[in-house]
C-alpha cells in the first residue's frame, strides 16, 4: 500500500531584518536576512500557463501554485520563498554554492517571490 502525503515538501521564506541607524556615522545599515521554515506544502507547477490577477490589477503567468496547510500565517507579496523536497537547516539557504547545488539536485523544487496569497478554508494558495 502506497501512502501519498498531501504536503510532501517545506516552505521557507526570507525574512528580511529591519534597518538600523548606525550611531557613529548616521547611516542607515541594512538588517539580517533570515530564512525561515513556515510549514508543509504541495508545490504545482504551471503547466498550462495559467494567469492569475492580483491586487494591483495586474494579470500575470505565475510559475507554480504552492498549496498551504489551512491557518499557515499569511505570506505578503513580494515574500522571497523556497519549496524543498526535505526539511533542512534555514540558515543553508543564505549560502550560494548550496542553493546552487540544491537546484542541481533536485533539493530545491521552486524559487521566487511570492505574487498573491489566498486563504482559504480548507487551504491556503500562495502564487509565485
């Protein structure tokens, strides 16, 4: 018997940190960014070339469709976000070799910004 899950891979998106004032000269430095795991999900990717519109009245071609676990916390557009087939260590993600050699495996299934996010009540929608 074959058991088929209905969120088989992992959401993780970048958390950008808050600028701060740098009291010595003035300036403003940029925050950390973080990549964070925000839970479950099923990546379906655009094969049709479907259009969605969003709240700026924009109609665009998303790449694929993340489907969300129902209650998973709102995600804004423009959110960076990865979808990987198996949990990791977020703080992998901030490396460049990894996340290119993640892609080239197959680690990494989608990458992108998030375009629109819908809740749902028996799932959330998340375009990128």
């Amino acid at each position: 018997m074959v058991t088929t899950f209905q969120y088989p891979q992992y959401l993780y998106v970048l958390c950008t940190g808050e600028a701060m004032q740098n009291p010595a000269t003035g300036s403003f430095e940029s925050g950390n960014n973080v990549w964070e795991l925000k839970g479950i999900c099923r990546e379906e990717t655009n094969g049709k070339g479907h259009v969605i519109h969003t709240t700026g009245g924009d109609s665009i071609v998303f790449s694929s469709l993340i489907q969300i676990p129902a209650g998973t916390e709102r995600i804004n557009e423009g959110t960076e976000i990865i979808v990987v087939r198996e949990e990791i260590e977020p703080a992998q993600l901030l490396d460049s070799d990894f996340t290119e050699q993640a892609k080239i495996t197959g680690l990494i299934i989608a990458k992108g910004k998030c375009l629109k996010y819908d809740f749902g009540r028996l799932h959330c929608r998340l375009w990128i």
